[in-house]
C-alpha cells in the first residue's frame, strides 16, 4: 500500500455507466440477437483507470464530469469506495456519460459512448507540487486533453496518454506526452503501418516515438500477445499472462492505471510493464469494468507474493 508522502497520480478522463448484455457473437449490420440479461457497472476510461491505480495503493485523485442523473452520483460513489479522492469530479446539468457494451461468448467486446457530462467542461483545476503523474485519454474534449499537457509540461510533470478513442493528433500534442500507450489498432492509426505482428507493433512505436519528446516512450498493448515498447534505452516484447478469458472490458485502462503505478514506484520500465501486465491479465479474468480490477493482494497472490 502507498506510504504517506507518496507521488500523487491524477487522472483526467471520462465517468461512464457502463451498460453490458452478453451476446453469443457480435451482430452483423442490420442483424438482430437476442443477448442476455444486462447489468451496469461504473465504467468510463478515465474512472476505470483512477479505480485501477486506487486498488493498488496509489494516491489518485480523479478530474472528471458527471451529470445530474443517478448515474452521476453512482459514479461518484464507486470512485471513492475504491479510495479515488473526488474533489475534483464535478457535476453539469444533463445525463451521464454511458457506453452500450456487448460482449460475446470469446470476452471480445464492442463500445458505443454518449459522452453527456464527459464533453460539458469547465475550468481544469491547479495541479499541486505533490503530482507525480497525469494520465489522459481521449473521452473528453481535446481541448481539455491539450490544456491538461500544456500545464503538465509547464511543471514538469510526466504525462501518460491513452489516445482512445483514436483521433487525429496535433504534433504539438504528441510532443508533450511522455508516454504513448496505445493498443495495435490505435497505432495502426497514427502511424500508417500495417500491424498483424509483434515486429509490425515495433515498427509503428518507432515510428510513433519520433513524435514524442527525446525522452517518450511509446507502448503499444497487443491483447492476448502482449505488448512491444519503444524507450530511448531499448525497444522489446513481453508476453501476456496466460488467464481464462472471461470479459475485456477495462483491459486497457487496467494496464494504463497499474503501468503509472509501476513506474511512479519503481522507477522502472520493466517493473511498470509487469504490474500492468500482470493487472490487465487479472482484469479479463471476470466481468465488468471496476468491478474487475483487481486489488494489491490479489496481484500478489497470482504472482506468487502473498
């Protein structure tokens, strides 16, 4: 567990009710199936990844928006029931950021978000000395994401973009960002390149590290392969944990949280991508997106530690 005096994570992203119905098998355009009962879950990238970085000890402090449905409080509650510091979650007038997820029968998943109160921003607040990190993705308002780097970089803070979903992106963005983590089909995007390999996955982080500062490092997560990375030092290939697949729901965002508390604790590349690995693994392990993250002891129990 963190220690009193530890780096600050704040996370500024998305809050989304997850809805999920379980399918046999993705609908074709046009096709109708029938799915199983539908739950909810507090989902939303930017709340799934301040819950998973929460769960393993850090200090998080989420910066995000909530409307004034009961999605909203919900959101907020389960934020802080898993140690997430809410001051800064605010609340607009209007519905609730919500994605529509399906999953099939393999755990593969399908994403539709009404942004609501995620795309309703006011003023960012101040980042205080004790920020160790920023962690952004793009389910907010680029605007928001620019203004967030823009301060960053002015206090030297070290940013962790998550760029999903993908978008084009200004250079003067990617050139604020210290880390790039992204999965292949995000980095097929922005670098042009063909990805269907892990050495394809390498080519496009290169590629795409061109466009961070000298010091960036680009990751680029491969699913049930793994994932590739890009650093001044090196470049490499680490493999997945070999789970059971139940649900991929907040597989991302639970490798983004737990990568910055590797690297906020460690220091260490490596470390970094074992506890994100090791927690992405987990995560997929059982259904729904916070509900699924695993806590400090569970990771230590799978790795042997406890």
């Amino acid at each position: 567990m963190a220690e009193q005096g530890s780096p600050v994570l704040w996370v500024v992203g998305s809050l989304n009710m997850d809805v999920v119905v379980s399918v046999p098998r993705h609908p074709l355009p046009g096709e109708t199936l029938l799915g199983g009962d539908y739950a909810t879950y507090p989902g939303g990238k930017g709340g799934n990844q301040a819950v998973a970085a929460a769960k393993l000890g850090l200090p998080v402090v989420m910066v995000g928006q909530v409307g004034s449905d009961g999605f909203g409080q919900e959101l907020r509650t389960a934020l802080g029931s898993a140690g997430v510091l809410t001051d800064w979650v605010g609340q607009v007038p209007g519905s609730s950021g919500i994605a529509l997820i399906t999953v099939a029968a393999n755990g593969e998943n399908t994403i539709v978000v009404s942004p609501g109160a995620n795309h309703r921003w006011g003023s960012l607040p101040p980042l205080p000395p004790e920020v160790g990190m920023i962690l952004v993705q793009l389910e907010i308002p680029l605007a928001v994401v620019e203004e967030v780097i823009q301060q960053a970089n002015q206090q030297g803070i070290p940013v962790l973009l998550n760029p999903a979903p993908i978008q084009p992106l200004p250079a003067s963005l990617l050139g604020g960002v210290s880390f790039l983590v992204l999965n292949e089909h995000e980095a097929a995007q922005l670098s042009g390149v063909a990805i269907d390999t892990e050495m394809q996955a390498l080519q496009a982080a290169r590629m795409l590290r061109e466009q961070l500062p000298p010091t960036g490092t680009v990751i680029v997560t491969l699913g049930e392969k793994g994932c590739v990375w890009c650093s001044p030092e090196r470049e490499g290939y680490r493999a997945a944990c070999a789970v059971e697949v139940v649900d991929t729901t907040a597989a991302g965002d639970a490798f983004c949280g737990a990568f910055a508390v590797g690297w906020l604790e460690t220091g260490s590349l490596i470390s970094a991508l074992e506890m994100a690995t090791t927690v992405a693994a987990l995560t997929v392990m059982r259904r729904g997106a916070q509900p699924s993250l695993p806590t400090r002891l569970e990771v230590a129990a799978f790795l042997g530690d406890a």
